[in-house]
C-alpha cells in the first residue's frame, strides 16, 4: 500500500497544492490520483508560475486575444478551465468517499479579503460557474471573511477557509462553519452534501517565531539532520522548530472539543460531516529542518496535508506514516506558555502572518495579472525567451529530449532521483538542495531586511565580502548588474590572496563604516579565513575587539568552522546555509542573497523571477517547454559532437554573469576526461577566426543590440547560436535558475556527476604542502618559468597542433587584478584567437582555481595552459589567529605557493603548462608577449 493510501487509512487526506495545464493533460494528476492523492488546492501564486513560466496555455491566450478578452476575463477562463479539468480527473475520489473527498479549490480574489459582501458575490458565482459538486472556493479567515463563510455555507456551497495561524481564529473559523450548517438544516437543506475545510497555516509560524527567539538571543540549530526532538531541552534552543507544531496540535486539540459535544451532535445526526483541519503551508522554509518535518508531526484523524509537490515526493521517499497527532499535547501547551514567558507574543505574531498573508495572496494576484498582460504582449510582439539555430545539430538534440521525455529525467530529478547521473547518491542526493531554494529564501526575506536596516542604522556605508568561487561570484554579479541603491552598502568583492589586492581594500575603505561578509560553505576555506584574520585584526586595532565582532557577518553551512569563529569573536549575526547546495549553485542562497540585500537588489522581485522564469520549481517536472532541458540537452549533446567551447556574448550590463556560469559549467562538467569549456569576456570577431568547436550563447537585454551583427554572421557560416532574451536585470534571477538545471541535465548527457569536484583538492594540497616547507625552511620551492621571449612562447604554442581533438588556451594570472591588466590580458587572448583558431580563457589565480580549476584537470586534457607570476611590490602579513599580532606567513607567500601547486597539479596529471614571471612590470610583460606574436 502506498504511503498515501496508508495515511487515508489512518483518517488524513493528502492533497496537492499545486495545479498547471499540462500537469493534468499529460497524466501526471492521474497517475497521483491512482497513488492514493485525494485533492488539489491552488492560489494565485501557483497560477502565476504556470502561466507566466510555462507555453502550456499559450494556445487559449491567442484565441482569448483575438477575441478581445480582457485580461480579468482571460485569467478566468484559464484558471475555470483547469479547476474543471482536475475535478473532473478528482471526480472519482469524490464518487467514491461519498463527497468527503476529491476536491479542488479555487480561491476568491484576494482584492476581496476585507468586503464580506464581494466574497459572498463572487464565491456564489465562481462555484456556479465552475458547475463541479467537487469544487471548494477558498475565502480568508479575516474578520469580514467569517460572515460570509457562514453565509456560503448556509446556501450549500463547499468552502475552504484559508490563512487561519491563531487557535482563536479557528475557533471563529469552526463556528461560522457549525452556524451556516445549522441555518442550511433550519431552512431544510441537506447538510450531508456540504464539505468544508478549515486550512491552518503551519511553516510559516515557525518562520516568524524563529526569527523572533533569534532577535531576543535564540541560538540557532548547528545541525540540520536531526529531529526536533534532538534538539536541546532546555533554554531558547528547545522553541525553535516546534511552535509551529505546538499551535498546530493546540488547534487539533481544540477540533476535538468542538466537533464532539452536543451542538455538533445534533448536525452529525442529519448528517452533517467534520469541517476537518486542513494542515497548509506544509514544507519546510528552513532547510536545516527535516523536509518533511509538517507532515510526520501532524497525521490524525479527520484533517488534511495540502503539500507541494517537492514535499509530497519527499514524503513518498522518506516520509514516516503514524499517527503522531495523537499525543504530546500537554508538551505543546509548555512550549507555547514557554514562548510567552521569553517575551514572544504569539498574538501579536500570528495577526501579522494573517495581515501578510493577505497581502502576499494580494500581491501574486496583482503579479498574475501583469504577468498575463506582459504574457498577451509577447505573444502580439512574438516575443521568444530562447530561440536556438542549431543546423546539422538539431537532431542530435532532439533526440536527446525524446529520450529524456521516455526516461523521466526532469521528474526524476525533480524527485532527487541520483540514478539520473550516477548508481551511487555520494555527492548528489546531499547536492539538490538548489532546486527549492527559491521558494525557501522567499521566507527569509524579513530575516534580510532586519540585517539590512540594523547596519544601515549604525552608520555602515561599505561592505566587503570574503570569499572565493562560489561564496563571490553571485555577489559580485549583483555588484557589477544593480549597482548600489541609495542609502544601501557599497559592496566589494575580495576573492584574491594578492597582497596588493588585499592592502588596496585596505586603505580605501574606513573601518567604523564597513561590514565584512565572510562567505565560504566548507567554513574552512584558507583565502577566506586568512582574509578575515587580516581585516579583523584590522578593525580591531581601529575600534577595539569589543566592537569588532559586529562588523563581521557569516554566511556557512551548519557546523563548520566559521560558525564557532563567528560565535567565538562575536560577529553580528551567522547565516546557515542549507547544507545541501554546493557553493556553485548557490546563488539565490543566503551566499548571494545577504550581499543582494545590503547594495538594494529587490530580493522577492529576483526570487519570483528565478521561479517564473523557468515555470517555478515543480511546474517543471515534465519535458515538454521546459527551457532548462533544451538548453541542457543543447549543451550536452552538441559537446559530445565536439562543439564544447561555450561562448558567450553578453550585454554589457550583465557582463559579469558570464563569471558566474563560467564557474558554474567548467567545474560542473570538467571530469572523467569529458568537458564544456565555457569561454567568457572573449570579443566576437570574424567567422574565419573559430575552428568548428565553437557554440555561441547570446545573453541580450531587450533593445540591446550590440552583438546582433557579428551573431548573425557565425550563424551564417555554420556557427550554432543560442539566444536567450532578458527583459530586464531581474530576469537574471530566472538565469540562474535556468543554468543550474541546464548544467545538470548537461551532466545527465555527458554521463558525469555534475555535482562533484574530484580534482579540486590536488591544487590546495600541493599548496598546503610548499606553505609547510615555507615555514620549515623560510623558502617556497623554485618554480619553473621559461624567459619572456617569442621562441618560448612561440615553441609552446607549436603543440596547439598535437592531439584530435581542438584544444583551448587558458591565460592563467597570478598577479593583482586591475583594468590595465585585465585590457593587456584581453589583447593578448585576442591575438591568441585570431591566430591559433583556439578558444581562450582568462583567470585570476587564485580565484580560477576555484572556478576552472576542475576543468583544467579533470577534462580530455587538450588545453594550454599559460601561467603568469610577478613580483608583489608590497606584502601583507597573514595572522595566526584573529586578534592576534604573530604571523607565519604573508599573503605574496601564499598566492605563490598556490601558483606552484597549481602548476604541479597540471604537469601531475599530463597537462601542457608554462610559466612566464613578469617581475615588477605586469601589463609591460604581457604586452611583450603580444608583440611576439605580431
């Protein structure tokens, strides 16, 4: 028996929140059904995900169009269509429990939550409408929504009251429910066909009073793979995660009450049935909680669990089946008196969920509208998000997707499914945290803005962020693409061990003023915590370690290193991350989204894109339309064919987006001897100057046309072309999205993990290693460099030649970034091009090493791989320990033994390699290469 089946046994009902066109066309809806599914729920946020991300209504809207619909009318005939469509699929669950089950709700226009007649108008008139005895139309729990719940159920229409956090609520909820039943019995009507559920919000209760203990001293969970109950027992620790369950289970408790005295006993005599509590907002926000935490705390009798689809596949998976509201309530009542007495009013909280609650419902309803409007418009302008010209290609391709569509690949890895790229779960099933992530951070927003406008309150105008690869590329995207919002931090990236990089933060920025962002996911990143130790000494040395501690921020996964550094020295305040994304796909996760925040980025704005844009999470668990697939099987298969140079053209003011999916494609697919070099920051040129190895992918802002020309052109001569079309700066929100699942499905087709990174650490071991003989022996090993002269380069470059397959030239700079090196850099990688046909990329060490890195190893080996070294005209000591003067070490001693062992790391596994030291003059050096090559 299904798990489904088995909690229907026990007298719980599982329902769907979530609906879309092709979800019920193709079957999916049934095949759930089959498993025991007993219901469906939606709301204008599901609706705006399905028909602003997807094609599946594209069709009808034309014909609704030409029909001169408004887009009032046009929004009803498409959500009336698909409530009618799933009632219809439910219609036998319905048959067979005799109407206690098998419905689908839709909810009354949130613009209506505070006018008791509107509701009760347009309640009347969606379920006339909608024709389906199996339907329920939702109505809020507000003080003018209890009237009218009662009267709808008084005429014999099926409710479903929603936005119901306080037990008093519900109280008004059961009541109105127990009145209209008996005013439909007075009036002689039958009380036994009229269904009812009162939808008590869970998840987001916990969000909110977590928040709340954090801000009075709560400490947060170090580890998120436990159980509530493993949690401490004692003091604060022992609330957080469980109010939510406690209020729940208080609610039940008083369910019970109601529905069993001799009022209800009169109604049940005639037939009256339960109006059952419907537990709602049931996945888990915090991703340190078990996935499916609102679902095994709170089975029993007579309720219901409306769950999205991730946490129904998570509960299928791994979920437990018992009867666990049966019990504890004593424990719960402690816990909510224990809230009290810490100061947290529950009142106070669960009233400003309901007033937000609204608000949201209000403000997706209002983005469902614009989103069918822009929707219309695109379709009148034949406007495309992605177009690809794939020639001899499309084929391949669409042979990918066929199989792909056969084997389930988006469903299953929707589902966390590791067979999809490997037998084994190391490093994936503990990988997909990414997927959901979204959705998760849309509740921590407040926790955001509560950093936001404590820092701004104290004065701070510059934030620096400490990282490296995937703790510093988002950030500086949304640096570089938003710029700094009035009154927001300044924001600067250090992701560089050059000392000359490290001392020029130094002095540009004013200690009393700035916050440190130190980022890294492992905790234990040695760029990362050498750059704190430097700037926390720093700004201890200005202001005294009593103040240091609340200039610096954490953002970490649970249990790391950092987390007891942030503790020890008393930082501001820690971010865990959810421990199930590696750092490349982490983008819309606290490591990106706290440095958003703090220079202005309208983080729900990005959030609601990153899900919109590519149908939202699981609105994209079939094939069909699905951007992110065809953009992977594109990659994937047009790699295998020997077109795995990526090359991106971008427009100018997203520019730095091309890093991060750099970092995103050469670590993800570099292994096992296959590879997608992605090739970033290289100018277009003519046809003639790129061998047949080349797929270009155009990132263009609307009215953007900069790259039209020279697109077209390689298009032309043979060239594939894929063009991806931005509406605005916020779409890029949709882009990560978009890229992330593309690059796993680009690792499905190459038959590599693309979660792992096996042949990162030989770097950072060979480096710890020289940094041993340093402070041994006072002296890094000598390295090999060639002399800086045109046979040397010239006699590397012969073995461009060598081997089968079309190599790349990767410039490879351990030296400080500037504009004039990077102008030098661009030159020379230019000439290369244009001379040798190759692919060329550029890196700063050590920042690549945690980017490219992985490729350089792990691909075909058919690179060339240029090292650039100079001398630092100035040095910066590296502390032992923050708050401490002694120091082992300086940051020109580090780059350089990173440069070695990257060097070693190559020549170890077969890599062509050389290195040229540019000694004090830099760009000097490097424009005596290109003049070599004249």
């Amino acid at each position: 028996m299904s798990k489904l089946r088995q909690m229907a046994e026990l007298g719980q009902a599982i329902w769907l929140d979530y609906i879309r066109r092709a979800f019920i066309m193709s079957g999916d809806l049934q095949a759930l059904v089959d498993d025991g599914l007993r219901g469906v729920t939606s709301n204008p946020t599901i609706f705006e995900k399905a028909i602003a991300g997807s094609t599946d209504y594209d069709d009808t809207l034309q014909r609704l169009v030409d029909e001169g619909k408004t887009v009032e009318q046009i929004y009803e005939a498409l959500t009336l269509d698909d409530i009618q469509r799933a009632a219809d699929v439910l219609r036998p669950v319905y048959d067979r429990t005799n109407g206690a089950d098998g419905y689908v709700s839709l909810e009354v226009s949130p613009n209506l939550a505070y006018d008791t007649e509107g509701t009760i108008a347009e309640a009347r008139r969606l379920f006339a409408a909608l024709d389906r005895p199996n339907v329920m139309i939702k109505v809020p729990a507000t003080a003018e929504g209890i009237p009218a719940v009662e009267m709808l159920i008084g005429e014999g229409i099926n409710v479903n009251v929603t936005l119901i956090f306080s037990v008093a609520q519900y109280e008004d909820v059961a009541e109105a429910y127990t009145v209209g039943l008996e005013k439909l019995a007075d009036a002689g009507g039958d009380v036994s066909r009229i269904t009812s559920v009162a939808s008590f919000f869970v998840s987001r209760v916990d969000v909110a009073i977590d928040q709340a203990l954090e801000e009075i001293g709560e400490d947060v969970p170090s580890e998120g793979d436990g159980v509530p109950s493993e949690w401490p027992s004692e003091g604060h620790g022992a609330l957080q995660g469980k109010i939510a369950i406690a209020n729940s289970k208080v609610a039940y408790a008083r369910f019970r009450e109601i529905f069993g005295g001799e009022r209800w006993e009169r109604l049940a005599a005639q037939g009256g049935r339960v109006q059952r509590v419907l537990w709602a907002s049931t996945s888990t926000k915090n991703p340190l909680y078990p996935d499916t935490l609102y679902v095994d705390s709170l089975i029993g009798p007579d309720t219901v669990n409306t769950v999205p689809p991730a946490t129904l596949n998570a509960f299928r998976d791994h979920g437990t089946v018992a009867l666990t509201m049966e019990t504890g309530f004593d424990e719960a009542h402690a816990q909510l008196a224990r809230l009290a007495k810490v100061g947290v009013d529950l009142d106070a909280v669960t009233q400003k969920l309901e007033d937000e609650g609204v608000t949201k419902f209000a403000k997706s309803f209002k983005s469902l509208m614009a989103a069918i409007t822009e929707k219309r418009d695109q379709l009148l302008a034949g406007w495309q998000d992605q177009t690809a010209r794939l020639g001899a290609y499309r084929a391949a391709v669409d042979a990918a997707l066929a199989e792909m569509r056969e084997n389930l690949v988006i469903a299953r890895i929707w589902a966390h499914d590791h067979t999809v790229w490997k037998p084994e779960p190391a490093e994936i099933t503990n990988r997909l945290g990414w997927l959901h992530i979204a959705e998760v951070m849309l509740e921590q927003v407040p926790r955001l803005e509560t950093l936001v406008e404590g820092v701004q309150a104290a004065g701070y105008t510059h934030a620096l962020l400490l990282g490296m690869g995937g703790s510093s590329l988002a950030p500086e995207v949304f640096r570089k693409t938003f710029g700094v919002k009035d009154s927001y931090l300044d924001l600067a990236v250090l992701d560089s061990t050059d000392p000359g990089a490290v001392l020029s933060h130094m002095e540009r920025l004013d200690p009393d003023r700035t916050l440190f962002i130190v980022a890294t996911k492992s905790g234990g990143t040695v760029e990362t915590l050498s750059f704190f130790k430097y700037f926390y000494n720093w700004v201890a040395d200005a202001l005294g370690e009593d103040q240091a501690g609340e200039h610096f921020v954490a953002i970490t996964d649970p249990g790391t290193k950092l987390v007891d550094l942030a503790e020890e020295y008393d930082f501001r305040t820690t971010f865990l991350n959810d421990p199930n994304i590696g750092g490349r796909y982490s983008a819309l996760s606290y490591f990106g989204l706290v440095p958003a925040a703090l220079v202005g980025v309208d983080v729900p704005t990005l959030l609601d894109r990153a899900m919109a844009a590519t149908c939202g999470s699981e609105s994209c668990v079939t094939l069909d339309e699905n951007p992110s697939a065809r953009l992977g099987a594109i990659l994937g298969e047009l790699a295998k064919a020997g077109r795995n140079k990526v090359t991106f053209a971008t427009s100018p003011d997203i520019a730095s987006f091309g890093d991060w999916v750099e970092q995103l494609i050469a670590e993800s697919t570099g292994k096992e001897g296959k590879g997608i070099v992605p090739v970033v920051g290289e100018p277009l040129g003519p046809p003639e100057v790129y061998g047949p190895d080349r797929l270009f992918v155009h990132l263009r802002l609307a009215d953007e046309d900069i790259h039209d020309a020279a697109l077209k052109a390689l298009e032309a001569a043979g060239h594939p072309v894929v063009r991806l079309n931005l509406k605005d700066r916020y779409d890029l929100g949709g882009q990560f999205f978009l890229w992330e699942l593309a690059t796993a499905v680009a690792g499905q087709r190459l038959g590599i993990n693309p979660f792992n990174q096996p042949n990162v650490e030989a770097a950072k071991m060979l480096a710890r290693r020289m940094v041993a003989e340093y402070t041994e022996k006072g002296a890094l090993p000598t390295g090999e460099s060639a002399p800086l002269t045109a046979e040397a380069l010239r006699e590397f470059l012969a073995q461009a030649q060598a081997g089968s397959e079309r190599g790349y030239i990767a410039l490879q700079a351990y030296v400080q970034p500037t504009a004039e090196t990077d102008a030098a850099l661009t030159a020379l990688r230019r000439r290369l091009r244009d001379q040798f046909q190759m692919a060329t990329t550029v890196g700063y060490g050590p920042r690549f090493l945690h980017s490219t890195g992985q490729l350089h190893k792990g691909d075909a080996g058919n690179g060339l791989f240029i090292q650039f070294t100079a001398d630092a005209p100035r040095d910066a000591p590296i502390p032992d320990e923050a708050g401490a003067p002694d120091s082992s070490i300086s940051f020109g001693v580090l780059k350089l033994a990173q440069a070695l062992g990257d060097y070693r790391a190559l020549t170890d596994v077969g890599r062509r390699v050389i290195r040229f030291h540019l000694g004090k003059d830099v760009v000097g050096g490097l424009n005596e290469l290109l003049e070599a090559l004249s």
